[in-house]
C-alpha cells in the first residue's frame, strides 16, 4: 500500500493537466481493487456545471452533468451534510429515496454503478467535493478494499481535491477569461479537429449541447468563431502551468 500511496502523490505532484490526473487516480485505484472512480465537485453557482473527473463511462457522465444530477443524487446530497465516508447501495442502510431518487439509481446501475464509498471534502475554500469508488456490485474484494485502505482511500481523495482545485481553475483561464470545465473541454476537442458531432460522441453529450458551450467559450472570449477561440486557446498555451 505504501508504494501505491507513494508513487500516487508522485504523479499528483508532477500532473500537468487533467488527463494526468485522471490517470493518476485510475492506476492508484486499480491497484487497489478498486475500478471505479468518480471525483465531483459542485459548482461555484446555481445553474452552473459540477466538476466531474472519472472512470465511469462517458455516456452517462455526460447524462449526469447535462442533468445537474448533483441536485438530486443522494450520495452527493449526503456527501454536503457531513465530513465521515460512507458506504451506499442496496443493504448499505440508505434513507427512503424519493421517486426521482430511485429512477436516478436506476439509471446508474443501468451504467453499473450500483454501490460505493463515498469521501465527503469539506476545505472550507470552495464548495463541497467528493470522492466516490463504485461497483457494480458490493463484491468481497470491493469490500475488503474499502475496509484495509479506508484511511489511505481518505488521504488520496484529499490530495487528489487539493491538486485538482489548483490545477484545472487554472487551466481554465484562456486569455483572460476563466471557462466552465464542460466549455474548455469542449474547445479543447474544437483545437484537435473535432466536429460538434464529433465532441458529442466522444463526451457523451448532444451536439446541441456542444454547440451551446461552444457558444458560451465565444462570448467569454469575445470572438465570433471557433477558429478564433481555438486561436486564443493556443496562444494561452504557454503560460497555463
């Protein structure tokens, strides 16, 4: 456990950007028996997107952000009202669930995403985070896992919110102006090439709604085309890290 920990934080410290992140996470997690994560933090302000970090599949993150499910999830609803992990899923004493509650788990399960351990991140610089690893199911090595490496699970989470809070609000920042994750990621993939269409696929979202965050990134940049915001996304290049 100890190298795992270690050789984590030594990628945390040398990430660059947020691809190195989720790498980071993932192979700790893996290592661990542990082959899913989730990293969400909520948004600054109603209406705005969670950040969200993970090995789930895109498809339904895509799903969950484009819904704002962090309103109504009831792991990260539980996750606002305390500081202690906790497990959920069936048989993990979860409260009675409202009926849009319970569709929204189903849904998950559908992406198998049936129970987790969930760590509540309260710093007091921002809003409430978590970080949650889930199953399909709650396996005896998901189980054994959880209940060896709880307080190392706690530390990793902690650093990894410390690393991305620093690091992606930085990255954000193109020319001046500071994007939402959805919208930089979606210009990111603008600057590879990538068609709306194309975005959609690869996020999990419509190409509707690429077009809208494309749009957004356009109005904070004060350009008129993608080009043009691709443009300005290059020249900030240099002094992102």
């Amino acid at each position: 456990m100890h190298r795992i920990f270690q050789t984590f934080i030594d990628r945390l410290a040398e990430s660059v950007d947020l691809d190195d992140l989720h790498k980071a996470m993932a192979d700790a997690a893996a290592a661990l028996d542990l082959t899913c994560f989730a990293y969400l933090s909520m948004p600054h302000r109603r209406g705005a997107e969670a950040l969200v970090v993970s090995t789930y599949p895109a498809a339904w993150i895509g799903h969950y952000v484009e819904s704002h499910y962090e309103r109504v999830d009831p792991v990260i609803l539980q996750a606002t009202r305390g500081a202690d992990p906790f497990e959920w899923g069936p048989g993990a004493g979860q409260s009675e669930l409202t009926k849009r509650q319970q569709q929204f788990f189903d849904e998950a399960a559908a992406f198998g995403i049936r129970c987790g351990f969930t760590i509540p991140i309260h710093d007091g610089r921002g809003p409430v985070a978590a970080v949650t690893f889930a199953a399909d199911e709650r396996h005896p090595a998901f189980r054994r896992s959880v209940e060896a490496h709880a307080t190392a699970l706690q530390l990793m989470a902690l650093y990894f919110h410390a690393h991305a809070r620093r690091k992606l609000a930085a990255d954000r920042v193109v020319d001046g102006a500071a994007l939402s994750p959805r919208e930089f990621e979606c210009l990111e993939w603008a600057a590879q090439g990538k068609s709306a269409w194309e975005i959609g696929r690869i996020l999990g979202i419509s190409r509707r709604t690429v077009a809208f965050h494309l749009d957004n990134a356009k109005m904070k940049l004060n350009v008129r085309t993608v080009c043009q915001a691709v443009a300005r996304l290059s020249a900030s290049k240099p002094t992102l890290h």
